[in-house]
C-alpha cells in the first residue's frame, strides 16, 4: 500500500491542527461574524509581527 510521505507528519499534529481551525476566532475569521473589536486588535498584533519580520528577513 502505498502512503504519502507528508502523512506521518500530518497525523502526529492532527489534534493540536483541528484544535486550531476549529477556534472560535479562527471560525469568526472564515466566516465573517468575528467581532470587529477582536478583528482589529488581531490586525495591529499582525502588523507589528510582520513589520518586525520584514526588518529581520528582508
């Protein structure tokens, strides 16, 4: 039988994976009825992160 190299890795971060998309504010994100107070606050989160990215790495 043949199986994917990718799917050992896959299956040892299932629970901690579905854990994430199955988060309330993941849930919100996709589908549009995330409070617009938490949506703002995780945009300045992600903008500080990546501008500190972009110094690092670019």
């Amino acid at each position: 039988m043949f199986v994917r190299i990718s799917e050992a890795p896959w299956s040892s971060i299932e629970d901690i994976y579905n854990s994430i998309v199955n988060h309330p504010f993941m849930k919100g994100l996709a589908d549009g009825s995330l409070d617009i107070e938490k949506f703002r606050f995780y945009i300045v989160q992600d903008r500080m992160y990546l501008g500190r990215f972009i110094r690092r790495w670019l």
